[in-house]
C-alpha cells in the first residue's frame, strides 16, 4: 500500500463510526503499510470489520 493510499485507508476509518475508539487509536500508518494498533480498544470482530471495509474501498 502506497504512502498516500495508507493515509486514504486512515481518512476513511475515520469516517466510519467506531463507538469504542477513534481511527487514530485503532490504526497507524508506516510509509507502506496500515496497521492495527495491538493495544487498540475494539473487538477482534470490529477490527476485521474495519479493515475490510478499508480493503475494499482502497480496490475501488
């Protein structure tokens, strides 16, 4: 995933409501990558949910 694209992924998480954490406390971005913060405070099941949702709006 490019620079710009991770920042994209993070700028979308964001806009979808989360009611336990912002984007910023679920996600983090590297150069190259979006990461799930290991500490962050989501369910295993809302993470997922996220980062699919993510995944398939980077592809479109």
């Amino acid at each position: 995933m490019e620079y710009k694209d991770a920042h994209r992924a993070i700028d979308i998480a964001e806009k979808i409501k989360n009611p336990c954490a912002s984007a910023q406390s679920v996600f983090y971005c590297t150069q190259s990558e979006v990461y799930l913060k290991q500490d962050a405070q989501v369910s295993i099941n809302d993470s997922e949910k996220i980062l699919e949702i993510v995944s398939k709006l980077l592809k479109n």
